[in-house]
C-alpha cells in the first residue's frame, strides 16, 4: 500500500497592505496578503497559495460601498465574491500561521502533489487551481474555460 504524498509548508511571506509593516500583536484594523510556498515533503520544490487576511474592519474600509476595488467585482455587476480571503478580529501572527499549519496537513496524504493542492486550495487558493479547468474540459473535448471570469483574454 503508497503512502502517499504529503503536503509540506516550506515557508509563509507576508505582503503588508496600507502600511508596509505588521501591525502590533492584538491589532484590529490590519490586511495582509499571505503567500504560503507548499511542496511535498522531502522536495525543495514549492507552489504559491495566497489568501488575504483582513480584520473585520479594514474588510468593511477596503469595500465600503463607495470604494470597491473594480479588479475584484465581477464583470458588469457589483457582487464581489470573496475567494480566499481569512478574517481575524486582532491580528496574531502565531494565530494565523498556528492555523494554516493545521489546515495545510488536513488534506494530506494524497495519491500525488497535484490532488493534494486542489484540497488545499479548497481553503487556500493555488497558484495553479485554473488549469485543472482546461485540462477537465479539454479531456471530455469542450473549449478551454478562461483562466479569470474578472478579465477579457
């Protein structure tokens, strides 16, 4: 019997928003995005998963009804889905990175690393998550589905 392939975090970066450096321990008005490098263990190898991390509060400043962020609300309408994004009521660093350490390990073992990055994602996006769509489609003859929704391509 395989045991598998088990997902592995090789490092986790921070890119502050507004602000360029980590607010205070205990902070309730912070937003990061996370970059969480993911390989399997015993390779060197890493993808991207990102996720946004927000207070409730800078959620609602960021998307107040008077300044939506036009990259983000789908084409011709003013629904905004939020994939990814994590909200924390005061910003603890080991909280967070205490909580993606329990979600990466969730989702392993799994027959190949390709499987286990779709689990993940289902909670932290993969870099990589679109091109399972065209090769699905591509396998049962149907055109490629477009990488984002959000842009003309």
């Amino acid at each position: 019997m395989s045991t598998g392939v088990t997902a592995d975090i090789k490092e986790i970066i921070y890119h502050w928003h507004w602000g360029d450096t980590e607010p205070a321990p205990g902070s309730q008005h912070f937003g990061v995005t996370v970059q969480v490098l993911i390989g399997q263990v015993g390779e060197d190898f890493a993808d991207s998963f990102d996720l946004k991390v927000f207070s409730p509060s800078m959620l609602a400043e960021r998307y107040r009804a008077d300044h939506w962020d036009e990259d983000l609300i789908l084409p011709g309408g003013t629904v905004l889905p939020l994939t990814g994004v994590w909200l924390m009521k005061e910003w603890s660093r080991a909280e967070l990175e205490a909580a993606i350490r329990r979600v990466v390990p969730a989702f392993s073992p799994a027959p190949d690393f390709e499987t286990a990055a779709h689990r993940i994602s289902r909670v932290i996006p993969w870099e990589y998550e679109y091109e399972g769509d065209v090769a699905v489609n591509h396998a049962a003859g149907l055109p490629d589905t477009p990488v984002s929704f959000w842009h003309d391509e």
